[in-house]
C-alpha cells in the first residue's frame, strides 16, 4: 500500500531555477557546513522538491543549501494551513461545568491581559496559580502580552490565520498584521483586522511606532533573519518589547526523531535555530534580553506527529498513543534540568530600559 505522502506528493520537483545556494551560515555568517540531513522532503503540506540541510559549525544553527528563492518560495505554501476552511464560530455550551470552565478562564484572562470578558469568576486567578501548566497555556496563547493601561500599538508579523491579532485586539491593543500569504491576507481583512500583505520590510516609511512586535514561528521562514531583526529593532518604541517562539534544533524532539522530526518543515524552514544562536542574533542586534519561556510541554504533540512522518502517514490525522506520553515525560524531566531541550526558543527581548508600558 503506498502511504500517504507517496500518493500525495508524486515525487515533484523544484523548479532548477528556482534555488539559490548560501556562501555561509544567514545566522552568524561563518562557512563551516556540516552535513545534518539529506534527501529532506515535505511530508507536512506536500511542497515538491528534496532538501539538503547542514549545521553550522560556528553557532549550531541549521539551515537549507541550496534554498528556494524569493521568487518561488509562494510553492511551498500553496497547501499550507492557512489556506484551509476553518470554521472559526465556537459553539457554545451551555452545561453548568462549561459555564463555569469558562467564566474562570475569563476571570484569569481579565486579571493578566486586561480583557474585558463577560461572565467571568475572578476565582480563575486563584486556579491558574493553583495550576501553573493551565496557567503557562493560557499566557503562551496571548504570547504573554503585558497587560496596558494606555494606549499601545503591536504588530504580528507573519499573523498566519490572524487569531492572535483578534486576541490582543480584545486585550485593548491597537493591531497591525503583515503577512507575505495574499490568501491569508484577504481572510484577515474579511474579518475586520488592520493587516498588510509583505513582509515587515512593507513598514519602510515608519520608526520607532510599536510598544510590542511578535514573531510566532516565523524567523525560521525568512531567508534573511537578521534584516528582519534590524527592521523590527527600527520599528520598536524605545522600551519597546519582541518576543519570539521558533523550532529548537537542539530540542529533544530532533534527537529522537532526527529528519523526520516535525520542526524540520522543508522547504518553508529555511534556518532553524537553538537558544544560544537566536539570543546572540538579537543581541547583535542591540536587543536586550527580557524573559526566557521554556516549553515544559511541547514535546507530546509534536511526537504523534514526527511518528506520521517516519511512517508516511498524514501527521494532522495522528493520535497521540502510550511512547508519546511516556518520552514526553523523559523530555519535560530533561526540559527542566537544561530548557536546551525544549522543542521551541521562546524569548521576550527589549529594546532599551525605557518602560512605557507595564510588564
């Protein structure tokens, strides 16, 4: 029986064309490859071609070489998951728990973002700090936005399906999104948010504007992550915040799992980064390191998933069976005594001391 990505894929190829090929590291510059993984295909959303990624002797980055180029990289997306239906009505539930559930999740989220939700039991403080694994899922949702009392500006670059944007908005800040993907695009403004299509480069004519830029699970997509940096450094208030979450190559995840690990995502992840490289990256930049968020619980999820890839199978269709949970508990264990093994870099970084806003 053929598998799924067999079926699915049909062996494309990538236009020759359409590659480029890289003199050194895009982290950190230095020309010390070493071959990490080869024959790379996309068994996640089906994009055509085989990928050779190499690991930078110099800051352990990983990255693809040769790459797609500006001018084709849109092929990669073409069956991404932002260009799927999603049906984003909730239905309601109206059972006593549900209610309850709900109002103290909205007592929580009112307390910590400063939203304005209906119906909540503040009581829900009480439970988030009783529950810190609750608690640390809710704030990843809202990317631990700090809560405002005045008018503040953010910016989501590369927003995806534009759900936080809707997030931060119901927090009471002023949104603005940038995203290359013309269909996701389109459907943001259908849904009355205030996006752009481009990349950050499509702010040129403004400075020093955002109180905060978010960055979730993109750096890892743009062929040129220090310009991304340096433009989000000029874009920033003077104390003015990014955080960012990205793939970790040195998760534990990517050792278990080797290239069929699920944050390996060729062609579309063109340089994967680990704690060390993507710190020093933005420090370079003249950010000042604010917060670390190590992920405790990342690792179950994306195991169901890299086991789909090992075995062909579709990875959004996967169950999480018995080894998950079990090496998911090995990783939350290795997680605590090193964060170097969590699944993702997550940091919160400053532009300077300047407190505009409260943290």
């Amino acid at each position: 029986m053929q598998s799924y990505f067999s079926v699915q894929n049909n062996n494309k190829e990538w236009p020759e064309n359409g590659l480029e090929s890289l003199q050194s590291c895009p982290v950190c510059g230095l020309d010390i490859p070493l071959l990490l993984h080869k024959e790379l295909s996309d068994r996640i959303f089906l994009a055509p071609g085989k990928w050779t990624m190499y690991q930078c002797g110099g800051c352990d980055s990983g990255y693809l070489n040769p790459r797609p180029t500006l001018e084709t990289i849109n092929l990669a997306y073409e069956t991404y998951y932002t260009h799927s239906v999603h049906d984003t009505s909730v239905a309601r539930q109206d059972g006593i728990v549900s209610r309850l559930r709900r109002a103290l999740v909205n007592g929580y989220l009112n307390w910590r973002f400063g939203t304005r939700y209906k119906r909540a039991n503040y009581f829900g403080i009480v439970i988030c700090w009783l529950y810190p694994k609750f608690k640390n899922i809710l704030n990843r949702g809202y990317r631990y936005i700090p809560k405002i009392s005045t008018d503040a500006s953010l910016l989501d670059v590369g927003f995806g399906d534009g759900s936080f944007l809707g997030l931060a908005k119901n927090a009471g800040w002023t949104v603005t999104g940038v995203d290359s993907d013309l269909v996701t695009v389109h459907a943001a403004k259908k849904r009355g948010l205030n996006v752009l299509h481009g990349g950050i480069e499509t702010l040129d004519d403004i400075s020093s504007h955002f109180d905060m830029i978010t960055l979730s699970h993109v750096i890892e997509h743009v062929h040129d992550p220090r310009a991304v940096l340096r433009k989000a450094y000029r874009l920033l208030k003077p104390g003015g915040i990014i955080w960012l979450e990205t793939p970790n190559i040195d998760s534990f995840g990517h050792h278990r799992f080797g290239r069929h690990w699920r944050g390996i995502e060729p062609p579309r992840h063109l340089v994967i980064f680990n704690w060390d490289s993507l710190e020093k990256l933005l420090e370079e930049e003249g950010f000042i390191l604010k917060y670390r968020f190590p992920q405790y619980e990342g690792f179950t999820g994306l195991s169901a998933k890299s086991r789909a890839i090992k075995s062909g199978t579709d990875p959004y269709q996967s169950k999480q069976i018995f080894s998950d949970k079990f090496f998911g508990l090995i990783a939350k264990f290795m997680i605590y005594v090193n964060r170097r093994h969590s699944e993702f870099v997550t940091v919160q970084f400053v532009k300077s001391d300047i407190k505009k806003i409260n943290s």
